[in-house]
C-alpha cells in the first residue's frame, strides 16, 4: 500500500516518547523518515541523555563526563537526518527513569502531548521495553494517553517493536490484528546514516560502516508497531489511517 500525502490544513504530527538517545533511529528511524517525507510533523521527547551508555567509541573518544554532550549531539544529527523538527529532553539521569515517581512522570509527558497535540504516539511497551528505562517510559506515556483520551481525541498510541519480532507476535501476547506493519525501503538509506550518526555507540557494529549498499540490503523492510487501543485495525499499513 503506497501511503499518500493528506490535502490538510495543518500537517499530520506524531510524537515519539522515548528513553535514550538512539531508541528512534535503531527502533523505528525508517517509519520517521518515511513520514517526515510526506510532510508530517514530527517531535520527540527524550527521558535521558544516554549519559551512562557502554560504549564509548572504537577507539574510545569519550568519557563520562563527555558522554552527555557528546550523546546529545548525535542524536541531534540523528534527528536531521531522519527529519524530527522538535527534541525535547526531560533531564532524567540514565538508568533511573524507573526510579522517577510514575505520577509526576505522568503529568510531564501529559503536558508535552497537550501541547504538541500529535494524532500519532510511539513509545515502548511497559512489558516487552527490553530495558528498565524502556519500560518506565512506556508505562508513563501509555498512561498519560489513556489520560488524555478526551482531551485529545485524535491521538493514537503505539508501541514500538525490535526488528521482526511482531511477525510473530502471539510469542509475546498479541493478537495479529494488533500489528501495524510500515514499509521502509525507500527510507532503509535514511535508517542507516540516522545509526551512523550515533557514532560513539555503532563504531563497535562493523556490519553499519560497511560499503553504504551492502548495508541498506541488510536492513529489514518493514517496522512493525502494535495498537495499544481496541478497535484493532487488521492488515493496517499506516498510522495516520485513523486521521479523518
């Protein structure tokens, strides 16, 4: 299915909530790109600035006290390259977003999405985050949207997913009819200088700075997404499809 650009009067917005610097260009910078494309706007509210991150570069040029910066920037690059027009970061300390109080972490992003109004929220699954962070994030947003319901009833919520994962997703708890499947092989290109730009943490990967067409072969083609919210949409192929 070929999604086509909306003859709106203002754009279509969707806003990422996230935890780390790199979560939307490993996880889903295809879906963004490809939607940035078709004139969407998109944000992304970052927890942390990843300051507590393993991997300090081959060789390393980084530190802990350099990391913060340092990780801020590439995401910004990230976000050029994939076309988020607006980063906002909570300034939460990396690996603590579980220990934020879930009530105020609530009422925060509560008060981004009112503001940024999107039709369209990606975040983690509380669940299957694959992180504490993750999950934290997850819970939070997927609360503060069930809270906005009314106030915002033109918002959408879903979950991101790791690779492939959701081809199958009765593994982890999910009806098929759940899944969104996004096609992103015009945009694998994107995906991967959106990784490259997160230099200090895919150095390590030498599969990603490999000769540029052999690595955009070896992207998947498609990013899968589950719908938080019954009625589940079967076969859906685009997260604005609810957008009237």
């Amino acid at each position: 299915m070929t999604i086509q650009v909306r003859n709106k009067k203002e754009p279509l917005r969707l806003t990422l909530v996230l935890a780390h610097p790199d979560d939307e260009s490993f996880i889903c910078g295809g879906t963004i790109a490809k939607y940035a494309a078709l004139g969407a706007d998109i944000s992304l509210v970052c927890a942390t600035k990843g300051e507590m991150g393993r991997r300090m570069g081959n060789p390393p040029f980084v530190n802990r006290e350099t990391m913060p910066a340092l990780r801020e920037a590439e995401l910004r690059e990230a976000c050029r390259l994939l076309g988020i027009g607006d980063l906002r970061f909570l300034g939460i300390r990396d690996k603590l977003v579980e220990c934020e109080p879930v009530s105020q972490l609530v009422e925060t992003i509560k008060t981004e999405l009112r503001f940024r109004k999107p039709h369209v929220v990606l975040t983690f699954h509380e669940r299957i985050g694959g992180h504490p962070d993750h999950c934290a994030i997850g819970l939070a947003t997927t609360r503060a949207c069930a809270e906005l319901k009314r106030e915002l009833p033109q918002l959408r919520l879903y979950f991101i997913s790791f690779g492939e994962a959701m081809k199958r997703p009765e593994k982890y708890g999910f009806r098929k009819e759940q899944i969104t499947r996004i096609d992103i092989t015009d945009q694998r290109r994107s995906k991967m200088l959106s990784f490259r730009a997160h230099r200090s943490q895919t150095e390590l990967d030498k599969s990603l700075w490999g000769p540029d067409d052999r690595v955009v072969r070896e992207f998947g083609t498609n990013e899968y997404f589950i719908q938080a919210d019954a009625p589940y949409r079967p076969g859906e192929t685009d997260l604005f499809a609810h957008v009237k």
